[in-house]
C-alpha cells in the first residue's frame, strides 16, 4: 500500500498520538502537514525528522484550533503549497478534570472549541478539496469516552460524544463521493495528555499516582495495559488503504475491552 499521490493535515500532531500518525503516514509515502503547540526549536526538529526518515515533504503550520479563520487558512496552505488535501486527521485534544459545580466555564468552552468544534472547521474546509479528486480520508480521534462516561471529565466526555455524532453525519453526506469518515476511539493511551490530567485526578479522587494509573486509568481496560501511539497510528493508516474503503461511519474502539461491558 502507497500514499505517495496523497497529502494529510493531522491536527495536534507535534507529539503523542497525532506525531505517531503524521509519521505512519509519512512512511507510507503521504506528504504531511504537522500541526500544534510545543517548543519552536523542537517542533521544527520534529518536521524536519519527518521528511529525512520518510523522503516527503513535511509543513508545519500553527493554526489554533480554537480559532475559525487559522484552521482554515491551514487547509488552504495545506492544498496549494501539497498540492491537495487527501487525509484529514482531527487529533487536536485538551483536557480538564473536576466536579461539574466548580467546572471553570473558559475550560468548557476552550475544551469544546478544541475537541470539537475545530473537527467541524476542518472538515468543512477539506470536504470542497476531497470531492473534487473523489477521493478522501477523514479519520478522527474519539476516544472511548465517545461511548461511555467517567466522572470530572463533563466537557471531554461531551465533546468526544459530538465528535462521534460529527462524523456518522460527515460520512453519510460524503458516501457518494469516493470520501470516508470515520473515528478511532482509544481508551488510555500514555500520552502527555493522560500524563497531564494525573495530578488533577489525583486532587480530584484524593489519590496517589500509582492509585489513579492502576485504579482509575486502566481499571476499566480490562487488558490492564495501555493502548500505544502505535497502534492506533497503524489503524489510522489502514483506514486510508482500499481495502477500508467500505468502513465509513464508524466509531472503532481500541480500549483493551473497556466498552466491551
């Protein structure tokens, strides 16, 4: 399998699952744009180690994902400096734990713009570039709290919900245009983002770290194992083969048996 004629956008890719997507991508032949917050120097270290391993060409661009105009200005930079804009993986996420009654609203709204809302302006710019080559790859990363809830995560947990219901519509309006939509929803995988949220849940439970990994992180994976960036990466790439080209609509769970209950 080859994307050597394909080019991909993936959102929040300058590190954990979104980097490990960008660079399957990449070794499948796709030219990527890389896209995310971090260090100057680093962000461009990791761009440029994408097109030394893989011989393709790598952009980066810093859109914030809370801002209509930059992720589409993105999109556009994308199709005329790449050519097109074949895949679009809507990976940009963030994160907040606490009890709803002392739910910051800022984090709300920050969490629903980011989580969610940015997946509606991507697509909404790449669908006119997919459909006029009839072909496109839409791949959103859900989670299984797209299925199921925990307590503390009230905006995460709606906005993963949202972005399940985005892509059954996105794929329905898309069938009939050689463009698939689909999410992959992990359970915990060790990211930054998970390793972030710890120390809030450990406030929030009252608990230790090793008691949030082991009893609140994996407790409900019953593989008692974390999900890799990975894995779900080489996912993400065979969503883009032929042989996925009947997968649309679908919410894919890769959570260690977790929703399996």
């Amino acid at each position: 399998m080859s994307l050597t004629s394909r080019s991909a956008v993936i959102t929040g890719s300058t590190s954990g699952i979104g980097l490990a997507i960008a660079r399957a991508l990449a070794k499948e032949g796709a030219n990527i744009m890389i896209n995310g917050l971090g260090d100057a120097q680093a962000i461009e270290a990791t761009r440029a180690a994408i097109e030394t391993d893989f011989g393709v060409r790598a952009l980066y661009h810093g859109a914030d994902m809370t801002k209509p105009g930059e992720i589409a200005l993105m999109i556009e930079t994308a199709q005329s400096q790449l050519g097109s804009v074949d895949i679009l993986v809507n990976n940009a996420g963030i994160q907040h734990v606490s009890p709803v009654e002392d739910f910051p609203p800022e984090k709300w709204d920050q969490i629903i713009a980011i989580n969610l809302s940015s997946a509606f302006h991507t697509i909404r710019a790449a669908t006119p570039f997919m459909k006029a080559r009839k072909w496109g790859r839409i791949i959103n990363t859900a989670s299984a709290h797209s299925l199921v809830a925990s307590p503390f995560k009230s905006a995460y947990v709606t906005a993963k919900h949202g972005l399940a219901g985005l892509n059954k519509t996105v794929a329905l309006e898309l069938a009939a245009f050689g463009i698939t939509s689909n999410c992959i929803s992990p359970g915990y995988v060790w990211t930054p983002l998970v390793e972030k949220q710890i120390p809030d849940t450990m406030k929030a439970r009252n608990m230790t770290k090793e008691d949030v990994i082991n009893t609140v992180l994996l407790a409900a994976q019953p593989t008692k194992q974390f999900v890799t960036v990975d894995q779900v990466a080489a996912l993400a790439v065979f969503l883009c083969t032929d042989a996925a080209s009947q997968i649309t609509g679908a919410n894919i769970s890769m959570d260690g048996g977790w929703t399996a209950a």
